[in-house]
C-alpha cells in the first residue's frame, strides 16, 4: 500500500481557538433572557393598568413601534429637514408579471443607481437585509420576495461606521435626550496568509455559533480564500450579533452637538417620541457633530442594544433595559393623557404574528 504524501498544506501550523470576548448576555438563550423583561413589563402594565400602553409612545406610528410598524411609515412622515438625512430609497410592492423591469423603473424614478440595499418594509434585526449590485441581483431578490408584500430599496451606504442613536423626550419637554448610542462592528476575519475564511470562522467563538444557519444569512465570500495576512475579510452586511457582529456602547459621544441634530429630526416628525435612529457616519469625530445619513429608524419597540456591550454585567445590563421599558410606560401614560389610546391586546398580537410569519419567507441577508 502506498504510503500518504505529505503536502504543503499539511506543513501548516494549526490555528488557535480564538475567544474575542462574548458577553454573557450573547451566552445566554434569547428566551431566557427575555424572562426578567416580561416579568417587569407585566407589572408595570398591572401598574399603569394597561400592557399595551408603550404603543402610545409616538401616535403616529403603527403600535408606536413596538411591532408591526414599516420603515417607510417613519419616512412619509418627515419633513423637509429631517428627509434631508434620509439615503435615497424608494418602496414598492412585489407583485405583477414582470416585477424587474417596475423595480427598475422605480429606481430610475428615485435617482437611484446600483449598488442598492434592499430590506422588507416590514423586517426586523436585519432578516431580507441584501446589498444587490446589478439587475441580476435584483431579479433573484424579486424571485425570492414574498408576493403582495412591500420592499424597499436604498442607496448603498459606503461610511464605514454604524451607529443606533437612541432617543427619547416626554411630550411635555421642549427638548429631549439620548438614551444611549450603539457601535455596530461587523463580523470580520483577519487573514494570516495561511488558514482559510472558513478555518477563521472556525477559531472564533462569536463567529463559529453566529454562522449555524445559512438559511437566515449568505455569506459572501469563498470559505476556501485564504485572505494575505492582515487584511480584513468582511462577513456580513449587516452588523448583528445573530451573524456574529459585536456591539459597543458609544454613549461616551453623545454631546450637545449630536443631540442638537438628532432633536431637529425628531422634532420634524409628528409626535415621535422615543425611537432609536440608525445611521452610518465616516469617522467618530462626525458621529459628534452630527454629520451622518440615516439608514432607517425604530419606535418604542427598539432594543436598548447598547447594553449589549461585553463589557456589561448581567445585572448592568437589566439595570439599563429595565430603565428602558420604565420610560416607555411613561411616555405612553403622558400620551395616554392626551387622548391617545394604546393598541388591543388582540391587535398588537396579530401584527407581531404577521411579522414573524413574513420574516421566515424573506430572502436570506447578506
């Protein structure tokens, strides 16, 4: 029998099991960590003696954000200033027999050229969420959108950093505040000229368990390349923790510059309240200044995502969320008192259905 052959690639040194720091929260199953947050929400709805009362946070949103609300709804009703902001998109619906060339001419209409990002209307955490860099790619997504729903399509954004700003101010203030300031990282391998983007993937911990399931989430790049050292491969367009990106708390930045601009938006919305922005910026010298383009923004629903820095205890963590959920009551008691009503138990629970039913049929992100 004839002996194996040795080869170069069996002369490589094995890659060491790398352990960028997880937060415990990330550790921790989405189900179970949610406990505490129904138990609190639960009491303070058994308190304001109402469950539904954050969907009064901004009245003019759809369950004022908590589910259910599109992304272009935030955008219809902006003025001049706050569109001013906004990357170029334009929303149609997926329907008829040739869905591309109608897709196409609403891009021509919008002033819109390739690259795009396209996203459902009506998404969450990034589900659907593809850059399309030709006419191909647009036909595929067409093929693989769900019939009779509505989809956006966006100017592809090429900043380098990604910010969620979260903001909030009692209808009774003339000014209000930031709540915290996430850091999006994208998930990344760094080549060593040696291992392969799927041997990488392999030896981070973070990256390993993000990337179980290629039917949420495509990666882009060739598992085989073996990236020069040193350079960066970048795994998603999207910068999740459920595809492996890692969040950072900025709230450091949030000085008076930056609110001053983000106030000036949200005062150009009618009733908004309490939502997260989420945008993209060049360098962190402009996020202060507030110089940015907003990529979409989020109602009383939004995560305090913040939090979700490593850096955080357990009981960190639930101290900021927690506050969080208190000031949503708040926001909808003063609202409340104004004469908006709340959303139905019955109808706020048919909206999240519906999502969560759209989100399994979407294409997979990118």
């Amino acid at each position: 029998m004839n002996e194996p052959v040795a080869t170069a690639l069996d002369a490589r040194p094995p890659l060491a099991r790398t352990a960028p720091r997880v937060g415990t929260m990330e550790r921790i199953p989405k189900w179970l960590n949610l406990v505490p947050m129904v138990l609190q929400w639960c009491w303070l709805g058994l308190r304001h003696r109402s469950l539904t009362l954050p969907s009064a946070a901004n009245p003019q949103i759809t369950a004022g954000g908590l589910v259910g609300d599109t992304k272009s709804e935030y955008f219809a009703g902006m003025g001049a200033l706050a569109r001013s902001h906004v990357a170029s998109y334009v929303v149609l619906r997926v329907e008829g027999a040739d869905k591309l060339a109608a897709a196409l001419s609403a891009m021509r209409a919008a002033g819109l050229g390739f690259p795009v990002v396209a996203k459902p209307d009506l998404g969450w955490c990034g589900f659907g969420v593809r850059r399309l860099d030709d006419a191909l790619d647009l036909a595929d997504y067409l093929a693989r959108y769900p019939v009779g729903e509505s989809l956006m399509l966006q100017r592809y954004l090429d900043e380098p950093g990604e910010a969620g700003i979260f903001y909030v101010r009692h209808p009774d203030q003339p000014r209000g505040r930031l709540l915290g300031i996430l850091l999006r990282h994208y998930p990344q391998v760094v080549g060593d000229g040696v291992h392969s983007v799927a041997q990488l993937i392999d030896a981070d911990t973070r990256l390993r368990r993000a990337m179980r399931h290629p039917r949420e989430h495509e990666c882009q790049h060739d598992p085989e390349e073996v990236p020069v050292a040193g350079d960066s491969v970048r795994l998603s367009l999207i910068g999740s923790t459920r595809v492996g990106g890692r969040y950072e708390d900025g709230s450091a930045l949030a000085g008076e510059e930056l609110l001053t601009a983000i106030d000036a938006i949200a005062h150009d919305m009618p009733q908004f309240h309490a939502g997260r922005f989420d945008v993209r910026y060049r360098t962190l010298q402009d996020l202060r200044c507030g110089r940015f383009t907003i990529m979409e923004v989020n109602g009383a629903g939004a995560e305090a995502v913040h939090a979700w820095d490593p850096k955080y205890s357990i009981r960190q963590v639930y101290r900021m969320v927690f506050a969080k959920q208190r000031l949503m009551f708040a926001l909808g008691a003063a609202n409340r008192a104004r004469g908006h009503r709340p959303i139905g138990m019955l109808a706020l629970a048919r909206h999240h259905l519906h999502q969560q039913r759209l989100i399994r049929r979407y294409p997979p992100s990118n």
